[in-house]
C-alpha cells in the first residue's frame, strides 16, 4: 500500500490509523551560503533552490492525510518570518516552539516530544530538518511508510540517503540486516564519522553505508525514554521548560531558565549511537543539505558551460561556475572558470567552488571585526512589513519602509533621532503626540525627537514610504515602545 501525493489517488496507509506529526527544525544560521544567508535570516527561510523558501519546500512534502498538524522549532528572532511563512502557503502549524537559544537538535528535538507526548501521545513525530532539498518525494513518503511498523513497535528510525559520490562533508551509517516484521528496515551497526576522501570511497562500494540524513521517526515517548536514559540532564531540562511553557497564539514559549541548562548536543551523540533501537531506512530521493554554494551548484539547472545563473547575470567564456545577483546591477564573468561569485545589495562574494566550504570563514571574520553584515540583510522583516536602508553617513540614514495592509509598527518614541516620512503609494495614518491624520501619495510629515508616535497602513494595498533619520544617535535600540500588537521586547523594532 503505497502514500501517494497531495492530489492523487486517496491514501491508504500501511497501518490503518497510524497518524505522523511532522516536526520540522527550523534553526540555524547557514553561515556557509553567506551573504544571502545570515543570522536574522537564515538559509531555511531563502528561496535558495526553489521559486518558494526551503522551510516552505519542507513543509510542502508533508500535505497528505497521514500527517498532521506540523510541529515548526525555530528561535525566537524568526518567529515572524516563520509564522508568515506558514500562512503564506497555509499551512497552519500546530506549534511554533521558541527555543530561548539554540541548543543543537536533541534538546529542540526534546521540546517537540515533551509537546507531542502531551497533545497526541500516539502519533508517531517525523522529525526533519527545516534546509534541505528532496527532489524526489515521492520515494520520502514511500521511505516514511516502511519505517512506521517499526516505529511503532519502539524504534528509533533513522533514514540513510544512499550516496552518489565519495563525500567526505557528510556522515555516514553503517546498516546491518533488515529487521523481522519490517521490510526495507535494517538494524544500524554504527554511526561514523565524517571520513577522509579514501575511507569514503570505501563506503561508497560497501553498500552497507548511507549518509546521515537527520531525518527520524519514532515515538515521541520511545524517544524521551531512551534521551533520559543516556543524556538525563537534556531530558530533566526539557522537561521543566515545557512544564511551565507558555503560549501565545501560535508561539509555545519554553521556560528559558530551566532550558538553558541543558547542554548543547545532537540527537545523535545523545541517543542514536548509544541506543539499541536505532534502525535505518534507506532511501535515494534526490537529497542535499545544501550545505554550501557549491552543493547549490550541484542541484541547480546549468547552460551548456556548466554555468549556474540566477538573476541579472552575463557569463562569457565560462565555465562551471555559480553567478547569482540578487540585487538590481550586473554581475558579469569574463574568462574564468569553478567561481561561486555571489552579489547582494551591501556585500559580494567571490570564492572558488572548491572552498566553498571555507565561506564560513568571512562570516567569522567579519564577527571579529564588529561588522553586522553576518547577521543583517539590507532588507530586514518585521511582522509588520520590512524595512531596508537605501543610505547612510554621519547624523542620518534613509530608509525604505514597506507596511503590509491592516499593518501597524508600535506606539513609540525615539530619545537621540527625528524622522521625515513621505508617501510613495498607498495611504499612511499617522499618529504624533496623539494628533491623527492620513497622508496620501507625495504626501510628507514630521516626527519630532521625543515625540510619541506610530506607523499605521488602513489600506488594501501595501504602503510604501522613505524615512529619512537625523540626530547623533540612529541605533534600533533606540525604541522606547509603549504599545505594541506583536508582543515584542521594547528595543526591538
């Protein structure tokens, strides 16, 4: 009996009754595809490989009756991004878990479990992460159902992507004989990791060895158990964090101190090779973590020079590189060949493909040197909209502002900076010192320093307008917020 996708056939599902919460991992900094991917808007919320972003790819594999409600765990500065992700392919998650700080994948993997376990303690959790590509999903729902018979019994189920090359980036497992009562599922007889270029030629001609995907499937219990059996302190941490999580609309909100205790450790140092119930599917699907540019360039389309281009791009006598523009200029190649050469609005990048692991490096540099373009794009998200500086020098900066219909930024004041806004389309009110008014297209206002005031869009369509800022002191920090619709810290815009 075979899963077929969102649109075909009606599923039958290899055993009756069984339900799969998805749990999707949506952390991460994707510091390796800088500049497009940085801290306050990673990888897994880029359209990277696909016209849609790669949590929206993730999420999209999941629409099929065995699955329910998804499960996204993600931290606290993307929770916007997150949350109109979802609802811009609606999906309505069951949870957006808030992790207080990133502590690697068992802890977050603990959280959704603690959730799960106490909403619906007899679903099965497919956990997945948030950042990579599956070109084939149908063979992912086919390797989903072999697994459920053993998770149901216990297991703790891992999927092996069978490999295609002798990568050395990856880890790998190494699977035994298939399981009674389980076909396609093998036992595991060891995770190894990451290898040097001969061992993994070896693995590659095994046929016993897969690379470690990060994908699972278990029972959230059958999972707990065994986390407090060989990493109590995890287990009692998150424990306590969900015991008195709070929740706000869609975000459950862990109790940070108790989480913050837990150490900071995969899934698989913690449970999965230690565990006598860790068993393998394998499966080829089309799989890539997108790890770095030069995977990227491994998936995308190419012309017949092995080129891969996106955006405002010339290539001239050249070959087997990566060109991608994501701004409004050209980038162009003369007479060279296996480049990555990235460009955005504030930063360029230019790599030969085979470092382009090493791009982490520049995003370690420019933490040591205080610059925020490892962290900030140009174009930042706000639950209200987005916002992107067009220009900058001493005592002023100039901004774009975009306010989505129905939107409204806080109540607010600024002690250091004054503000000029004008108009561009759509309609603006505008509140200062409690005086109301609507300004129109090409129409402008003044906001005093010290000045109460707010942003709002009453219209249909999105407001636009330029800001321009002026005094000694032009940091986002300066934000004193007395009301606010999205709950947020008063320093956070």
């Amino acid at each position: 009996m075979k899963l077929q996708p969102v649109g075909g056939k009606t599923a039958r599902v290899a055993v009756p009754g069984t339900t799969v919460r998805p749990v999707v991992l949506c952390g991460g900094s994707g510091t390796r595809l800088w500049p497009l991917s940085r801290a306050l808007h990673p990888k897994q919320l880029l359209p990277l490989a696909r016209s849609e972003t790669m949590l929206q790819s993730t999420v999209a594999r999941i629409k099929h009756p065995i699955f329910s409600a998804p499960i996204v765990v993600s931290g606290e500065e993307h929770r916007f991004l997150v949350r109109d992700q979802m609802a811009a392919i609606a999906k309505q998650p069951d949870a957006i878990i808030l992790e207080p700080e990133g502590r690697n994948t068992a802890p977050a993997i603990a959280l959704a479990a603690q959730w799960v376990s106490q909403q619906s303690p007899d679903e099965l959790m497919l956990v997945m992460p948030s950042d990579h590509v599956i070109a084939d999903p149908q063979a992912f729902l086919s390797s989903v159902e072999a697994a459920v018979p053993a998770a149901l019994q216990g297991a703790l189920v891992t999927f092996g992507i069978e490999p295609t090359k002798a990568e050395t980036g990856y880890g790998y497992i190494e699977a035994g004989a298939e399981l009674p009562n389980a076909p396609g599922v093998l036992s595991v007889e060891c995770f190894v990791e990451k290898p040097d270029e001969p061992s993994a030629r070896e693995y590659c001609k095994s046929g016993r060895h897969y690379w470690n995907g990060g994908i699972f499937l278990f029972r959230p219990r059958a999972f707990l158990d065994q986390l407090a059996e060989f990493a109590p302190d995890i287990a009692t941490a998150c424990d306590k964090a969900m015991s008195t999580a709070m929740r706000d609309g869609d975000f459950v909100r862990p109790a940070a101190e108790p989480f913050l205790s837990s150490p900071a450790v995969s899934i698989d140092y913690a449970v999965m090779e230690q565990t006598k119930h860790a068993c393998i599917v394998p499966v080829s699907m089309g799989w890539s973590d997108v790890g770095s540019w030069d995977a990227l360039w491994d998936i995308s389309a190419k012309d017949e020079d092995l080129n891969a281009l996106h955006g405002d791009v010339l290539a001239l006598d050249t070959r087997g590189s990566l060109l991608r523009s994501e701004g409004n200029f050209t980038v162009a190649a003369l007479g060279v060949e296996n480049l990555i050469v990235v460009a955005t609005r504030d930063a360029v990048l230019v790599v030969p493909r085979k470092r382009a692991q090493d791009a982490k490096l520049i995003v370690d540099g420019l933490k040591a040197a205080g610059k925020n373009r490892c962290s900030l794009h140009p174009k930042v998200h706000r639950p209200w909209g987005t916002y992107e500086t067009t220009d900058a020098g001493e005592r002023f900066q100039t901004k774009r502002i975009v306010v989505n219909p129905g939107a409204k930024l806080s109540l607010q004041m600024h002690h250091q900076r004054s503000e000029h806004w004008v108009v561009v389309s759509g309609t603006a009110r505008i509140t200062i010192d409690g005086q109301v008014r609507l300004l129109q297209e090409n129409e402008s206002t003044f906001v005093p320093a010290g000045s109460l005031h707010r942003l709002e869009n009453p219209g249909k369509i999105p407001l636009h307008l330029i800001e321009v800022q002026c005094g000694p002191y032009l940091g986002e920090d300066d934000i004193v917020r007395f009301e606010d619709s999205y709950g947020r810290l008063p320093s956070v815009a």
